[in-house]
C-alpha cells in the first residue's frame, strides 16, 4: 500500500483506539449526558461521526468504480490535497487553541446533528462497522489517480476537493470529535 495511505489507515486505527477507550471511560450515566446544555453529549459527538461518515462511503465506492487502479501510479508518487480539500481539512481537524480560546467553531447543519437512538452499543458498533468500511476503501484507493478523482462534498455541493484530500480529512474530523467527546466531562460546567 502507498506509505501516503497507510498513514490515513494509521490515523483511522488511532481513532478508533481512541473511540474504545472514550467509549468504556464514560460511565453509562453520562454516555448520553451533556455536561453543558450548550454542547453535545459524548454519545452524540461520536453519533455525529457516524452521520458524517455514512455519506462518504457511497460517494467513495462510486468515484473509485469509475477511476480503476493504473499501474502508472506509483509508490514513489506523492498524493497532494487539493485547496478546497486542505481548507476544508483545516477546517475539520482538531481546532487550534488560543489560551482557553477555540479558534475555527462551524455550525452543524442540521442533517448531521445527532437525533436518533444514542445507546452506547448501537452508536459504537455503527462506528466500528463505519471505520471498517473506511479503512477498506482507503487500502482499495492505492494504485488510483486520486488527485484526478473529484468528490463533491455531502455537506456543501458546492464544494468539491480530490479524493485524497477526501480520505486525509476523514480521520482529521474524527479526531476533532473525539477530542470533544474527552472534553465533555473534564471541564467545568
């Protein structure tokens, strides 16, 4: 596999890691629980992922059914993100601090806020089943022109970045949520 994306598999692997230990760290009383009316539980930061993750695995499949595997890509190839895919990038990442300041908070639109069921075991196994899928499809990007395959952003159609742009900002999301999920009960009310 291309060192690029065995990189992005690395990052998928971490966040689940850290997912698990989120997940069994968080007493069943506060799974669900916000700490602060103003901010998602921790059920739902990691419900949110899922909603988020469901998307990109169609829009995925698609484009690399359309854009085989070429022997011209080769390992030595450097992958590059495009400028909407490295702004978009920054921007879904874990955001930068200013002292306590958090720099870079974007609404949520509202079809990717969490409603539905947040039972610890439903949330975890969809993320579980979602992660494999991901890390699947970016093992099965290897060998493809990844900077000519264009997504077009589930969020935003307005927005389209290459495919690798796209895999690099998938596990960076997971981690800003994750990162909000550690917070939700280390800080005060």
């Amino acid at each position: 596999m291309h060192p690029q994306l065995a990189a992005i598999v690395a990052d998928f692997e971490h966040a689940r890691s850290r997912m698990r230990r989120i997940a069994t760290a968080t007493p069943e009383e506060r799974w669900a629980t916000r700490s602060d009316p103003r901010r998602w539980s921790v059920a739902e930061c990691i419900a949110h992922l899922n909603l988020t993750s469901r998307p990109y695995i169609p829009l995925l499949r698609a484009a690399f059914n359309d854009h085989p595997a070429s022997t011209t890509v080769v390992a030595s190839h450097r992958y590059r993100r495009d400028g909407a895919g490295w702004l978009i990038g920054m921007l879904s990442g874990p955001l930068p601090r200013i002292g306590r300041f958090r720099l870079g908070r974007v609404k949520t639109k509202p079809e990717f806020v969490p409603s539905v069921t947040l039972e610890r075991a439903h949330v975890v196994a969809e993320f579980e089943a979602l992660q494999d899928e991901q890390i699947a499809l970016t093992r099965d990007a290897s060998s493809r022109p990844l900077e000519q395959i264009r997504i077009t952003s589930p969020f935003d159609a307005r927005v389209r970045y290459n495919a690798y742009s796209c895999l690099w900002l998938l596990p960076r999301h997971q981690h800003r949520h994750l990162e909000q999920a550690e917070a939700v009960w280390s800080r005060p009310s």
